[in-house]
C-alpha cells in the first residue's frame, strides 16, 4: 500500500476531540473510542524517530510497531474514522512525540485531547505536559486491556509485608473465575511448575510443529523498505520478518498455538535447543503488548482447550500464569515504582554491556544461539532471556541500565511497562530483592541441564578455573565471593554463600583473575571475527 493513502483526512469544522493513539495501544475496544462521533473526532496517530533511537532499537522490532500502527490505521479508515497519521517520511515531521502532538493540536484547535492511560512512564510525562502547553482539556482514561488497573494493584499492595506474584496470581484467578471450579483451582492446584521444568532428552525435542507465518504484505514490505532505508545501521535483521501485525493475523497466531503447540507447552517451557527459536511457545507477546489481542481471549481460547480435553493442566496454567500472573503483576510494579524503579542498582554493578551483545559474536555456545537468534527474529523465549543473556549480564556485573536498555532495544514485544521490571526486578535483581525473593543466578550446569549447548561448546560447564572452565561457572563464583556478605544470612542464598567455604584460597583468587580477564573482554568474544562475518541460524 502506498504512504499516500496515509495522508491525513481532516473533518471539516469544529473538532470536537483528538483521539491519541500510541503505538502499543492498537485495539478498538480501547476506552479511547469510548463515544467517538465520526463527524467530531479525529483519530492522531505518529510515527516519530525517537521512538527508534533512544535506545539502539533493533529492525524487527521498529518494523513490528510501525507495520501494526499503519495496518491499524487502514482499518480505522476503512470502518470510516477519521485519522490523521503522521508518517515519519513526512518533511514536516519533527521526529518527537510531544512535539508532534502539540503540531496537531494547532492543525485542529480540538475542544479536548482524549488519551489512554500510556505504557510508559516518560511517555505519559511527556504527553500531558504536550497538551498541558496548548491550553486544551486532557481525558486521560483507564486502560481496560488490563485485568487490574494500577489502582487495583495498589490496592491489592497495600498493607502487605511482601507482595508475592503467587498471591497477586491467586487472587487474579479467583476475581475473574479462571480455571476454576466453584473456590477451588481446577485440577486441585495452583501451581504445577514442578511438572513444567522439563528438558529435552539427549536426542532433541524431535519434530515441532511450525508457528503460524505471516508473510509481509504491501504496507509491512513498504515498512521494512523504510526502516532498512533509515535504520540501516542498527541490529537485527529483516531477512525472515514473519511477525504478525494486523488484529486478523494475530488470532491466527493464536488460534495456531492453541491448536499446534499449546499441549507441550508446560513440559517444555524452560527447555532450550540449539537453533530451535520457537519451540513450544506461544509467539503472540508481541501482538498482546500492541493490544491486538486481549488477555481474556487468549486465556478463554487456553482454558476452553482443557476443559475440552485437547491439552493437560499443567500445559493451561503454566500458559495462563504467565498472562494474568506475571504480565499483570509486572506491570503493577512498574507503576507503583516508577520513575526511581528505573534507577535501580542494589548491587552496584557498574560494568559496560559487552559489544557481542549487539553481534552474537562469542565463544559461548549458549549466548551466540540466543543472541544470533534475538537478532534475526527478535525474539527469545523467557528462559533464554533469564538464564543465558540475563544471567551473564549479571554476574558479569553489568550496569542494570545498559542491561534494560538492550532487551528494549531487541525484542519484538519489549514495552517498558513490562519489559523493564523483568529487567531490573526479576533478571538484575536491581531493586534489591522487591520482586525477585533471590538473585537467579547459576553456574553453567543449569544451562547444561536444560539445553544441548554445553555439549558445542569449547568451554566446561563442571569448571571453575582454567582454560576451559565455563564463564557462567567462573563468574559464579566470582558473584558469591563479591557479595558474600551481602547474602551471608539472606534466607534463600545463605547455603549457595556457605559453600564457598568449600574452596580453597587459592582456587578462590584464580576465580578471581579470571573472572577479571572475562571482564577485560579477553574471555568469551571470538577475537578476530568482523560483523559482517557473523552467520545468524534460523
């Protein structure tokens, strides 16, 4: 399609209202349409380049936000709403948001400015002061998206010593009547993590059944065109773009998932497989977090598969925990902490993200398939997010920021809201423990348990020191022995710190110049390699 059927389409006299819609709020269900008057209102749509810069953002991610904002947009027009989109070629466009929604403000001299309630902090900052400096009203509404509304949560917080996921995820479940029968949790638990830890056996996870593919139609190849044009530069590739961007494409994605992938979904969950991306996971994060997909439908479209007998329990609450559990709490946190949440560094890490980050080039087997994986598809499941490039990162000693600022960067589905306290809470453990109850950190035997890595690597899960011992195992060690106070009595790492004790002196200050030689960049990247020589599996 092309961009000249983007151009704007202004209603003739008084405006009544401009309807602001970001580009992670995609759903026409939204409170925003709440009342429209297709004769009266202007939907305000812009595509601004600081949304792709202000961190390195990758090429499939910008390609998915702006491929999704403008099939959107065609829809709206098609069903006969008026949308003035902004689109980032046009010469006029300032690049900024704030900026550009105050340009439109001036284009149409609205009584009001209707919004909902955005997913980032700085965003909604930024555009209540935009709307604050023209001198026009701000409705600001909730966003129903959400099973709980940030006043729920703080609610559900108040008064409590600890706020545990499980409890927030219980009381979620029970709210909205989600796998249950009657007061009790259908299949008699509520939690079967412990059937959900499976990892592959030695001959693989044999064949899996394909994700659905969305091949890209005019106006996502006209997208891809543009961000190849102007964002060039920055990682990732665009090669296999398959993501979906349209509400219609997304319940595709779902509707295959549930009927391909779903009912092994919870016994392999956590399992990792060398250039196996997708495995048995859902692929529809992406799609949830630009709202074109509701919550409650994809919990319905998982909880009507068991009841119906197509996948087990464990499969369907693993799967549900994960939308109404810990997306839901996720972003409670982030809005009862922020904006000092982002600032976050309980442990004082101060180390420079390594550059192979943004290339894949390492001698870390692990790393390099998560990493070449992230880049040419923007994705990585949560496992590979958590124990591969987040548990390095923090034992490394990474500086939690660098560290939100990459996953931001390389990820399809990465929003703030729910990608920075995953972050910094639950992978950095920069909050000191508020959302995580201990640092998840592991040697590399965890790695090795759960994936065949270990097994194309040239470096030995099982050491500590030497040539061939592992960097995972090595920084480990190394982790303890920097924070052995810090953890000596915490309830839950207090047995990890005591075996140190178990390690002679001198081991102790091998790990330790090792661990300083990973950190001068002289262990883990492949010396000699250029970008260009990098080869990204599928």
């Amino acid at each position: 399609m092309s961009t000249t059927a983007f151009e704007s389409r202004l209603v003739s006299g008084e405006v009544r209202n401009v309807i602001v819609v970001l580009g992670d709020q995609l759903n026409r269900t939204s409170a925003a349409f709440d009342g429209f008057d297709p004769h009266r209102d202007v939907v305000w749509m812009a595509e601004v380049a600081e949304e792709s810069t202000k961190v390195w953002v990758s090429k499939p991610r910008i390609t998915v936000f702006l491929s999704a904002m403008r099939h959107f947009a065609s829809e709206l027009r098609a069903d006969g709403l008026t949308v003035d989109y902004r689109l980032m070629g046009d010469t006029q466009n300032t690049g900024a948001l704030g900026t550009e929604l105050i340009s439109a403000i001036q284009r149409h001299s609205p009584d009001g400015v209707v919004l909902v309630e955005p997913g980032e902090w700085q965003v909604r900052a930024t555009l209540r002061a935009a709307v604050e400096s023209t001198g026009s009203t701000l409705d600001e509404r909730v966003d129903r998206h959400f099973l709980c509304s940030t006043d729920e949560f703080a609610s559900h917080a108040e008064g409590r010593r600890s706020l545990l996921m499980e409890s927030f995820y219980r009381a979620q479940r029970r709210k909205h009547n989600i796998l249950m029968d009657g007061d009790a949790p259908a299949g008699g638990a509520w939690n079967f993590d412990s059937e959900n830890r499976g990892a592959f056996p030695a001959a693989g996870p044999g064949l899996v059944p394909e994700p659905a593919q969305f091949v890209p139609d005019d106006i996502t190849r006209e997208v891809i065109g543009l961000v190849e044009g102007r964002f060039g530069g920055h990682p990732g590739s665009l090669e296999h773009f398959a993501w979906p961007v349209s509400r219609t494409d997304a319940l595709t994605a779902l509707h295959n998932f549930v009927a391909e992938r779903l009912a092994e979904f919870g016994r392999w969950q956590d399992a990792m497989w060398t250039h196996e991306p997708w495995l048995y996971h859902s692929l529809v994060s992406s799609a949830l977090n630009l709202k074109l997909l509701d919550p409650r439908e994809v919990v319905a479209a998982v909880e009507a598969a068991w009841r119906a007998g197509l996948v087990p329990i464990e499969a369907a609450e693993g799967y549900i925990r994960q939308v109404i559990g810990w997306r839901e709490y996720v972003r409670g946190i982030y809005w009862m902490k922020m904006p000092d949440y982002g600032d976050g560094n309980a442990l004082d890490a101060t180390e420079p993200l390594p550059d192979w980050y943004w290339t894949g080039e390492t001698d870390l087997a692990c790393l390099r398939d998560a990493i070449g994986q992230t880049l040419e598809h923007g994705y990585a499941h949560h496992i590979q997010r958590l124990m591969v490039t987040g548990l390095y990162a923090q034992l490394l000693g990474v500086n939690p920021r660098q560290v939100h600022e990459w996953y931001l960067a390389v990820y399809v589905d990465a929003v703030e809201w729910v990608e920075l306290p995953n972050v910094l809470g639950m992978s950095q453990y920069a909050d000191g423990g508020f959302m995580a109850s201990k640092p998840y950190v592991a040697t590399g035997k965890y790695i090795d348990r759960m994936s065949n890595h270990c097994g194309s690597c040239r470096f030995r899960p099982d050491r500590r020191v030497g040539e061939d011992a592992c960097p995972f195992t090595t920084l480990y060690w190394d982790f303890l022995s920097r924070h052995e106070e810090r953890f000596a009595r915490h309830p839950r790492m207090a047995l990890q710190v005591k075996n140190l004790g178990r390690i002679s002196e001198s081991d102790r200050v091998e790990i330790a110049e090792r661990a300083a030689a990973i950190r001068r960049g002289e262990v883990g990247p492949i010396v000699g390699w250029a970008p260009s020589e990098l080869r990204l599996e599928n």
